[in-house]
C-alpha cells in the first residue's frame, strides 16, 4: 500500500513531476503578474489570435475584473493581423476584440502597411512565396514588424512598458513540483513566468520595454479547459473564447493540437489545421481556400519567375553571387494568380451566403486596386527591372567563380 509520501514522490522514470492541475496554474500566473507587474504603470498584452494568446488576454482580464490583479495604470491589448489567419480564429478574434471594446479595454488592430501586406506585396511587388531556407520574409514584414511599431509609439507615450505575451513552454518545463525558468533577473530561476528585460532583436526598443509571458508554465490541457469552459462562463468574464477551438479540431482540438498559421501557409508542408477545419459541417464551405497551397506551389515554379542572366557583376566589376538564380514572379503569373486568389474567395464567399455562414475577406478592394497599380508601374523588387528572361529558358549554367556548365539543348 501506498503511504502519503510514497504518492508525493518524484517518478525518476517518467522525467517530469506532479502535474499541475488548473487552480495551480492559475495561482502560478497570479504570483507572476504580482511579481512583475506593479514595477510597471503600462500592461501591453500582444495578443495574435491564436490559443495561447488569446487564453492569456481573457484570464488577465478576468483577474483584473475579479479583482485578483490590481490593474495598471494602463492597459493595452495589440491584435497582430495578418489579414491571412485562419478564419475560425480571424472570426473569435473579432468577436473578442467587440468584447474588449465593451469593457472600456484599449485596443488596437495592428496590421502591415498596404504594400508589405502578403498578397500586395507578393503580387504587386512580384516578390516569390516565403520559404523555409533563404526567403522567409513573411512572419517579420506582416506581423513582427507592425508589432515593433505599434510597441515603440507606446513607449514614445507612456515610457517603459511591460509587455505580456502567451509564450507557453508547457508541461517540459515542469520539474520537482515547480517551474524552472530562466527570468533574465539578475541570472536567478524564479518560477513566476519568464520575464525578460528587454525584448530580442527589436529595434527602437531597447531598454524601453521588458516582457512577461505569465502562462509559460501552462500545459495545453489547460488552456483548452480555460477556453472552451472556463472563459466563456459569466463568472469568468463571458468571453467568446470557445469558438477558437473550431479553429483546432473543436471538441477532439487537444488531441488534434494543430498548429495553425495562415490560411493556406506557405511554409508548411501540409496545412492540417486548413483541413482539420473543413471536416467540420460547419466550416465546410471553407474548402476553396485548400486551393491557396497549390497557388503558391505554382508561383515557385521556373515558367512563372525571371532569372538573372549570365556575367552580372558588382559595381566594382567583379561577378556577383548567385549566378542565373531564380527571382521574382512574371507580371504574366501575378496577374494570373491575382485572379485566382480572387476566385477563391468569391467561390468561399458564394457559398457563405448561401448557407449563412461568415464571408472571409483576404484581399479586399482596396488591396486589388493597389496590386494593379504596382503592375501598372512596372515595379519589381530592388536589383531587378524586368528585361531578365523568364527561368524556364534553357541557358548555359554559370557559377559565382564564372565556370560555366554548357547545355547542350541551348540554341536547338
């Protein structure tokens, strides 16, 4: 038989102690923004729309309301749009943010300037998909960077702030029944959030912002209870927070744990939570969008990009690197594929309005009528001017130390 102690014993096997069960968590995340939080008269909570972040804007509300936080002198929550998300999580984020709204919360929608949008700056600029090896431009241009932004004018007007981010390491960090993470105060381990004073590789705002991510101890299982039953109960704030489960696999989302991004990501190698989503009755009508991968797959090939041609060379004479390599999109495939997005979202859109489900909206007018103004300008990306030949071209090969490789099917 099994004495008390014996049960409250560390299992050397299983690598991970005693899980904490949901009121601890909690009670974790309380003792963190105790800790941290008065320092600071300005809370910004970045919020992207996803599970984490949206688990962690509800709760830190929720105990301000309950009166478990005091509440700051400000506070301020920062909605990263991307204008391409999910539109399960596009469609709870708005329904979150009207909630924020009624409760007097500040709130702002942060998203990329219309030319360094994703479509506009893909199809207008001519600037390939995104891709995982040299070209991953995406993440930085239409979410990072508007965030830096929207953080430094904050900082211009309140001084140091504290930013609160959904940043969860989960049940890994859990060892000998407490939460060992490295805070970045004064080199100590605390266990009450990671804090950091200052936020990596943000430009403008250094020594200006530190950032607290209060639920890194949070495992998933908790934050789909707290956003599928806790959340959306009166008691804890009446949030709209259940329908972000749609946008993971809806009630079998903890199992499923997808990881979700843009709609029709280019840099996944399969969009399962775009798939994960249509199987449900009612988000069937999203299927179109599944269309998005193929496009961008398309885009990528040589028949639809420039290439650079041989023997071009710096402006010191010397033969620049990357010999013949492939560029940006033809005007021919960016108008193409501009009429494809399009068709996609007409046809999800038909079928919306048919079974009175929500209308998506990736590329509005104002997008499209910018995309053919940028075509109509001839404009490309720095380095080129369109007069390079198409990729598909048969050329002989030349490398960056000027050895070129002959292809016998040139001139036939």
């Amino acid at each position: 038989m099994k004495t008390e102690a014996s049960r409250n014993q560390v299992d050397i096997f299983s690598g991970v102690s005693r899980r904490l069960q949901m009121t601890e968590s909690i009670d974790m995340t309380i003792q963190s923004m105790k800790a941290y939080g008065p320092d600071h008269d300005h809370w910004v909570i970045t919020w992207s729309g996803g599970k984490d972040s949206s688990a962690t804007v509800s709760l830190i509300i929720y105990l301000i309301d309950s009166g478990k936080l005091k509440a700051p002198k400000r506070l301020t929550v920062l909605l990263a749009d991307t204008r391409m998300e999910l539109p399960p999580l596009a469609i709870a984020a708005t329904q979150i943010a009207e909630e924020l709204e009624e409760r007097g919360i500040e709130f702002k929608r942060v998203m990329a300037e219309t030319d360094k949008r994703f479509l506009v700056y893909m199809l207008g600029r001519g600037v390939p998909p995104p891709n995982n090896g040299t070209m991953r431009w995406c993440t930085r241009q239409i979410k990072m960077d508007p965030m830096e932004a929207a953080l430094e004018q904050l900082c211009d007007e309140s001084g140091k702030i504290l930013t609160i981010t959904g940043v969860r390491q989960g049940e890994s960090a859990i060892r000998d029944s407490r939460i060992m993470m490295s805070c970045g105060k004064d080199g100590a381990e605390c266990g009450q959030g990671w804090f950091q004073e200052a936020l990596p590789n943000a430009k403008g705002l250094k020594g200006r912002i530190n950032t607290l991510a209060p639920i890194l101890h949070w495992r998933v299982c908790h934050v789909w209870e707290w956003l599928k039953h806790w959340a959306p109960e009166f008691e804890f704030g009446d949030w709209s927070t259940a329908a972000i489960a749609d946008a993971y696999g809806g009630d079998e989302a903890e199992e499923v744990n997808a990881r979700t991004g843009c709609t029709g990501c280019p840099l996944a190698q399969e969009d399962k939570a775009l798939k994960t989503i249509i199987q449900s009755p009612r988000w069937t009508y999203l299927k179109p969008l599944l269309g998005l991968s193929d496009l961008y797959e398309a885009l990528r090939r040589p028949e639809n990009r420039l290439r650079q041609p041989a023997g071009k060379t710096k402006k010191d004479g010397t033969l620049a690197k990357g010999q013949q390599r492939m560029g940006p999109l033809t005007m021919d495939a960016r108008l193409w594929a501009l009429d494809e997005v399009c068709r996609i979202q007409d046809q999800v859109n038909d079928q919306a309005q048919r079974s009175g489900r929500p209308e998506i909206d990736i590329l509005n007018d104002d997008e499209k009528t910018r995309i053919l103004e940028l075509i109509n300008e001839n404009t490309w990306p720095e380095g080129w001017d369109g007069s390079e030949p198409v990729a598909s071209i048969p050329h002989h090969r030349m490398f960056d130390d000027g050895v070129t490789l002959e292809d016998m099917f040139v001139g036939q």
